[in-house]
C-alpha cells in the first residue's frame, strides 16, 4: 500500500474513532430504549438520528461508500464481503414497509407499506382493489396513510402532484362523496378543482380588528379583574413526553366558575346544513361579539405556547397555531351545552348526545402557521376527579362509555385574510378532489362527522395569509353502546 494511502487509512480511522469516542463520552450509560417491532422482535425506539450514530460517523459512512462506488472490482473483493453483506442488510431496512406486508393478505397493511416505501403505484392499485371489495381502513390506518403523504397543496411540484393524486384514492375509499357535481379543473392535470366559498358572515356588521386590539393591548380592558388568577395549572407535560415529541411543553389550565363568563339569555341561534359536503353544518350566533373577545382576552392573558412536532430524525416539522390547552369549568361548559344541545343529532345509531368535551384545544394562527390535510380523532369526554382534583383524560362512567362523534368547530374572530377551514371530497373525475373552503365566521360553531373511517372529512386549517385567526377545537360526546 502506497505512503499516500496508508496516510489517508489512518485519517479515516482517526475520524471514525474519533466520532466513536465521542458519542460514547457524550451518552455514556444511555442505553437505547427498545420496543415490539411489529414482528415480535425489539427494535430500536430512539428520539432522532443522533442517538443511534454520530453525524461524524455517518459522514465517514457516506464518504466511504461513495468513495467505493467509484471502483466496482474493489467492491466485489473478498476484502469487502462484510462491507456488501452489511449493505444488503441497510436495503432490506430501507424496504420498511413492504417487508411488514410481504404474505400478508389484509390491504390495509398493504397500502401502508407502499406508502410507507413511496410506492405510489402499488398503493394506488391496493386502494381500487379496496374500493372494490367495498372495504374501509379503520381510522387510525386513514389517519397513518395522510400523515405519510404529508400533502401541502403548494407548491405543486410534480411529487405535489403525484401525492395529491393518491390522496384522492384515499379519500375515495371513505365513501364521502359530494351531494352534487362540481367544477371541474381548469386543466385535466389539475388534482384539486376548487369550489364557491361558503361565507354566512354578516356583511353589515363591522369586523372587530381583533389582532390589532390584542397588540396595543385594549382587548384586555374588557377581561374581569384577576382574571389570569382563575386559570391553574392542571397538568403539564413535557415536550418530549408529547405523543408526537414536540420542541415545546404542553400546559392544561383549568378554569374557575364564570371565570369567562357566559350570558344566561342565549343568542338568536340559527342553523346552516352546507350546500354540498356531508353532514357538515354551521351553527351560526352560538356566542356573540363581546363573548368571543372575552374568551380572546382570557386566553392571551394566560398566555399562548407555541407547538412545533418533531419527525423521528430530530428535524422540525411544520410549525403549526399557538395553543392554550383549557379544561372549561361546568358552569361555562352547561351554558354553552344548554345553546348547543337543542342542534345537534340528539342520537348516532341508537348511541345518545351526553356533552361536549370540556378539553378546548384554542389555537391562533397567524401568517406562516399551518395545519396540514388530516383527519379528526375521537376523543373521551376529559374531567376532573372529585377525590383527587387530578385531570382525567376519559371522565366517562365505567358502566357507560363514551367518545365523541363530531367535530366542535368554534370560530372567535372572521376579520383575517385567508385561514378557512378547507374540506376535501373526491370529485366525479377520477383523481381529482374537490376543495370546499368555509369562511370562519365570528362566533358561529362547525360540525362534521369524525371517528370513524366512513364518512370522515379530511380537511385543513388553510394558511392565514394576514391578521390572526382564534378557533377552539373540541368534540360532542355520544354514548359508545346503542341504548
């Protein structure tokens, strides 16, 4: 071996032990967790990338690996055996997906692993099949395969495009379809046709400049004394405890009695059903002006926590709305039901409306904050112990369960630029969704299905592209078993 290579050999050992060293000295009793692969075996459940090697050692890899694929005889030499051996095994891996699948007979795991592996036409084919079997994905699969396509509808790159396209297979294996034709794409390459906007806000009434009273601070004169003094803290959890890990702490307050109060006399509340999605209506004066800002004020003076998840290599993900975590207080929970209740299906197949979920999700977006294409979750009707005063996440009876069935939309302000609630339903053309923008409307409250795969609405929380936008998220709770 020439001087020169016995120079550059000893660099690289230097550098990879060096790299070993130092993992080794900067985690040196961490021993990764493990967990049940989907095979039974253990696989490694680590937070990010840097847990497992360093990024010096994965340079070294990448430098030598490239460095050997510029000499083919010496890769099929007995000196590189192990090497080639090793790198088969890193293939195989890299097939996550489909080596889960292989000889199994449920599409469902068929179509997650070719999403998983990027294998669209494969998961195209798997989804027609479904279709025509008549079959539906458990929610939780439908949720996986969004969050897997990870679709942004801009920019519309020719990936954009391509992942768009399957999500209109998955939309179609929902069996959610429009009441009515609707327009079509400008161009037949087109895969989202978007549709009129559904705006009931009133055009007489004059836009509360929300944002603007929120930054020189006059929203604030209208909050009851030591009203930040009535918010505890109920429970707190740790970015990285959060499911999925987040860059940010989670916080939960709870509020004291009419600490944002609520006027006895209900608003003139009138009910809207969408000209064409599904089962999705709009309760419009549910609260009015002054109690949207009230609950405004109450929650910037506890204060807003940003949210920023974290994927499994460690990096950012999108930076999704501000949030304050509420756990409502019964009597505000009573008389906003008391508004709601005479609205709503008062029972789902023979499982009776009980509450609305006093865990409100309030989130600001502003310009730059999105919420991508997904599904809603159900959720139990969250509580408090009354031994222990501890947050309950399923506050339900043990001898009677329940969940939730729909979404409980509530829009605080409508004066921003942009930020409708955009809801996605296959077209009559073959991958081509349709786009059914809603316009938040002060004080109204959106309903739709969730929960289940059938009949679920996948939707977005569309960008704001001026002002800031104030919403709640919370769920109508229903009995689990038919009664």
């Amino acid at each position: 071996m020439s001087k020169s290579k016995k120079a550059a050999k000893r660099k690289r050992d230097e550098k990879a032990e060096s790299a070993v060293t130092k993992r080794k000295r900067d985690n040196p009793l961490t021993p990764l967790s493990l967990s049940p692969a989907s095979d039974g075996t253990e696989q490694t459940a680590s937070a990010s990338l840097t847990t497992v090697v360093s990024e010096e050692e994965l340079e070294l890899t990448v430098d030598t690996l490239r460095t050997l694929a510029e000499y083919p005889a010496i890769i099929k030499s007995k000196g590189c055996r192990d090497l080639r051996a090793a790198v088969y095994d890193f293939r195989q891996s890299c097939n996550t997906g489909t080596n889960t699948a292989i000889g199994d007979a449920n599409l469902t795991a068929k179509i997650s692993a070719s999403l998983v592996d990027g294998k669209y036409t494969d998961a195209l084919v798997h989804l027609a099949e479904m279709r025509i079997r008549n079959e539906a994905p458990k929610l939780g699969a439908l949720c996986r395969w969004v969050r897997d396509l990870d679709v942004t509808e801009y920019p519309r790159t020719n990936s954009q495009l391509e992942l768009l396209r399957v999500l209109d297979a998955v939309l179609r294996v929902t069996g959610t379809m429009d009441k009515l034709p609707g327009v079509l794409p400008s161009t037949p390459t087109e895969p989202i046709a978007l549709q009129p906007f559904w705006d009931l806000r009133d055009t007489s009434r004059t836009p509360l400049t929300i944002q603007e009273s929120v930054l020189d601070g006059s929203i604030f004169k209208i909050c009851p004394e030591g009203v930040k003094e009535k918010f505890r803290v109920l429970e707190s959890t740790s970015g990285p405890e959060r499911k999925p890990p987040n860059l940010h702490d989670a916080v939960l307050y709870l509020s004291e009695d009419d600490a944002v109060p609520l006027a006895a006399a209900a608003p003139a509340i009138t009910y809207h059903h969408h000209p064409v999605v599904p089962n999705l209506s709009l309760m419009k004066d549910v609260l009015s002006p002054e109690e949207c800002r009230s609950i405004i004020a109450a929650t910037e003076t506890v204060g807003f926590l940003p949210d920023a998840p974290i994927r499994d290599d460690g990096s950012e993900t999108s930076v999704l709305a501000h949030n304050v975590y509420w756990m409502i207080d019964q009597a505000f929970h009573d008389k906003l039901w008391s508004r709601v209740e005479p609205f709503l299906p008062s029972q789902v197949d023979g499982r009776k409306a009980r509450s609305i979920n006093r865990r409100f999700r309030v989130y600001r977006y502003v310009p730059g904050a999105e919420y991508r294409c997904h599904f809603d979750g159900a959720w139990p009707p969250s509580g408090i112990n009354a031994m222990t005063g501890k947050y309950m996440w399923d506050a339900s009876p043990a001898d009677a369960k329940q969940s939730s069935l729909f979404t409980f939309l509530v829009y605080l302000n409508d004066e921003f630029e942009g930020g409708e609630t955009t809801f996605f339903t296959p077209s009559p053309v073959e991958g081509v969704m349709n786009a059914h923008p809603v316009h938040p409307t002060q004080g109204a409250i959106a309903l739709f299905p969730h929960g289940e795969s059938k009949g679920a609405l996948l939707h977005e929380g569309t960008g704001v592209r001026s002002g800031a936008k104030y919403i709640i998220r919370t769920d109508v709770e229903y009995d689990v078993d038919a009664k």
